[in-house]
C-alpha cells in the first residue's frame, strides 16, 4: 500500500495561473481531507468528501474547488492563484468505521505564488 | 465555533526531563488527536482520545483527556532527542465528517 500519495511535492505559480494538486489514496477510504498549513501555524480545512460525488466546504474555501468522481482521487483546484495561497498543501483520508477515527496524512505539495 | 489553544508553543527541555503539553479548547469536541510532525515532513498521528477520562501511552509520551475541563495533555517522561518535533493536537468538529482544527502546534527541542 501506498497510503496517501500528492503530486507535485514542489510547484511555484505565478499570479494568476492555475493548478490542480493531486492526491490519490490506496486504502479504500470513503474520507477524504485537504488541508493547507502557513509557516508556524497548525492545519485548516480547505475541503472535504464523505464520499464519491459528495463534497463539502471546510474553514478556507475561497479561491479554491475539488471535486470527487472516484473513491480514490480527490484533486484541489486553484484558480487564479494569489499570494495568500502559498502555503503547504496535505492531502488526507479516513475510514471513518465504528472504531477507526484516524487520518492518514500525505507528504504534502509546498506551493509559492509570486 | 470550536478553537484550539496549545501550551506552550516552544518548549525547550534537556534528556532525561520530564514536561506536559497542554491542549485547551473552546466547546464541545468528538474526539481529540495528537500528532506529530518533524521538519518538512508530513503529520504522523499519535494517540485518538475518544471519551473522558482516556489515557494512551506509546513509549515516552501518554496522553490524556478531560472533556469536563476541554483539556488534553500529552506528557514526556524522560526525553530523548529524538522527540524533538512539532506536536499538534486537533479537535473534532464531528458531525458525522470528523473534521478537525488544530492548535498553533509545540515546537520541542530536547538539547543533550
């Protein structure tokens, strides 16, 4: 098993592009999690999925998308990438069962907007 | 609206010693996580505290849960060098989707 996997680890964008960042995982979990972490700060929530098709907003939203269509693959959009969005990126996923509350973190994707 | 507040956010401490991380939070929270997370590395989880009163050990570190005063604490017993990291603890907002905020982490330096 791979776990969670992200591509690209490393990208620099300039203002005004965008990208999608992928994360894949192998473990057949139904959740699914991104986060974005600023230099000395903890996590926050971007977006999530319960489930193929079904997403949600988190804490940090705005200037981003995702989208759901398989178990496996849940990509994070940028449009139009600004400043503020440079950050790192970690991708997650959860079984969410009865007892089996845990997240599994990917390597993460380091992103600088200029 | 769940917050999360660590204490202290740095904590330098010789090996051998002993020292507690504190994790307040503001409401109600499902469960509470404990990470860890070395320099430009990804987050390895730790401990999942699911009811008051929990208590898990692994090694050198044990965590515990007080939902009554919203207080997590993980404890160092005897630090090593190799427990210098970045320790974040995580609330659940639940709702089904177990979404989590996060402290500001504890930066931890064990000197020799």
């Amino acid at each position: 098993n791979a776990g969670v996997t992200q591509t690209p680890k490393f990208r620099i964008l300039k203002i005004g592009q965008s990208m999608t960042l992928q994360c894949t995982q192998d473990m057949n979990h139904n959740y699914m999690y991104w986060y974005r972490q600023d230099p000395g700060m903890g996590l926050k929530l971007i977006y999530y999925s319960v489930g193929a098709g079904i997403t949600d907003k988190g804490e940090v939203p705005n200037g981003y998308n995702v989208s759901r269509s398989t178990t496996e693959d849940f990509p994070l959009r940028l449009e139009l990438a600004a400043p503020s969005q440079t950050s790192v990126y970690f991708c997650a996923s959860s079984p969410r069962g009865e007892d089996s509350y845990e997240q599994y973190f990917g390597p993460g994707t380091r992103l600088t907007v200029t | 609206e769940l917050k999360v507040e660590q204490n202290p956010l740095f904590l330098s401490m010789q090996e051998g010693k002993n020292y507690t991380i504190y994790c307040n939070y503001s409401t109600t929270s499902d469960r509470l996580y404990w990470y860890r997370q070395d320099p430009g590395k990804s987050l390895e989880s730790l401990f999942v505290l699911l009811s008051n009163g929990a208590v898990k050990q692994e090694g050198r570190l044990m965590a515990s849960l007080d939902t009554k005063a919203r207080l997590s604490t993980l404890h160092i017993t005897a630090a090593v060098h190799d427990l210098s990291a970045t320790y974040f603890c995580a609330g659940s907002r639940g709702g089904g989707s177990e979404k989590l905020v996060f402290g500001k982490g504890t930066k931890l330096t064990v000197n020799p």
